[in-house]
C-alpha cells in the first residue's frame, strides 16, 4: 500500500510540477453507501467512509481531467431472523471490504463551479474482513476474521456531479459501479456497488 500511495503521489507532483499554474491540489472526505451486485440476494448496505487527495488539471475552460486517490471502507450487511422448531434465532453478517482507490474523473462544468463527472476507476484491495453474530435460544456467538477469496484489483466506473464555492470549498455525489467480478471462489458474480457523498477543499 506504501508503494501505491507513493506511485500516485509522485504522479500528482509530476503534473503539479509542469502545469504549477493552472492545476488545483485538493482533499476530500465523506460517507459512503455502499453494498454488493451480481448473484448475491438481500444484501443490506453498509456505510462507510472515504478519504484522501486530487489534482484537478484544466484542459479547456470548461472541462478539466481529476484524478484522485482515496481510502475507501466498502461492502455489504446481511442479517435474518425467524423461529425454527419454536426456537427464535437471528443471524447478522458485515463484509468490510477496504480499497485504495483511483478514479480518474473527466469533468465538464455546465455553470459556474457546477461541474458533472465521469471516468474509470482502479482499486486495490487493502483490508477484506468478515463479522458475524448469530444468536439461537438466546445464547450468543461471535466471530471474526481475514476473506481470503476477495480479487485484490477492482475495475470500475464513476459519474456524479459536483459544485465548488469561490473559496474553494466543494461538494459532490457519485455513484461507482464495479465492472470486476470482486469472488475469485466458485461461479458467483459478485461487483462492488458505492454511492458516495463528499466534500473537501482545492486551491
């Protein structure tokens, strides 16, 4: 992960360095919403967070290409309850699934600081545990641990807009859908799904 921040670090310098002028250095944060597709039935969403930096470089005056990079906590919920031969049970599960994400946003502004976006994404999986609590008859049990059969590389798209105060304040909301089959176990489909809602600041 070192590695990864210190790759895109060097590119966002890179780029500051030969557009100093023109480019704006930002950081955002924000919750995300995120859940599972594909061949997974009822899943419940899981919220989340993001977090981390972009540069927005402009090509004409009302477009400009933002590549980002974020630290992203993404996932599902699955919880049932019933009674089996007259005993009550609940089960509840939480697939924490965390990325390094890179989105690559192309952003057309329509007015003034009112920009829509949209572009690829790269994830790479940091962080892929499993919690679980079932309580049968009233006795309660508990476990934890590391998913192994998680594809550590997430292909994806993003769109969303976003609006920017002339201080330099901005907000925006994006919905990331993942284009990677994220199960490497077994013939199910499983893709990431992520609506997020963020704010930061550039200049």
């Amino acid at each position: 992960m070192k590695k990864l921040f210190f790759i895109a670090a060097t590119i966002m310098l890179s780029v500051t360095a030969t557009q100093a002028q023109e480019v704006r250095l930002g950081a955002k944060g924000g919750v995300n919403f995120a859940n599972l597709g594909g061949d997974i039935d009822d899943a419940d969403s899981r919220t989340g967070f993001h977090i981390g930096a972009l540069v927005e470089i402009p090509v004409t005056e009302r477009f400009s290409v933002q590549p980002e990079v974020l630290y992203s906590a993404q996932g599902a919920k699955y919880e049932e309850s019933g009674t089996e031969l007259g005993v009550d049970y609940l089960f509840r599960s939480e697939l924490k699934l965390d990325y390094i994400q890179v989105p690559v946003m192309a952003k057309f502004y329509v007015a003034e600081g009112f920009a829509i976006e949209a572009g690829p994404q790269i994830g790479f999986l940091a962080s892929s545990k499993a919690e679980s609590e079932s309580t049968i008859g009233g006795v309660t049990v508990k476990d934890e641990g590391d998913i192994e059969d998680i594809s550590s590389i997430d292909f994806g798209l993003g769109a969303g807009v976003s609006y920017r105060l002339p201080m330099g304040v901005f907000f925006g909301a994006r919905y990331n859908h993942g284009l990677s089959n994220i199960n490497d176990s077994g013939d199910d489909k499983v893709n990431n799904s992520v609506f997020q809602l963020s704010a930061g600041y550039s200049f």
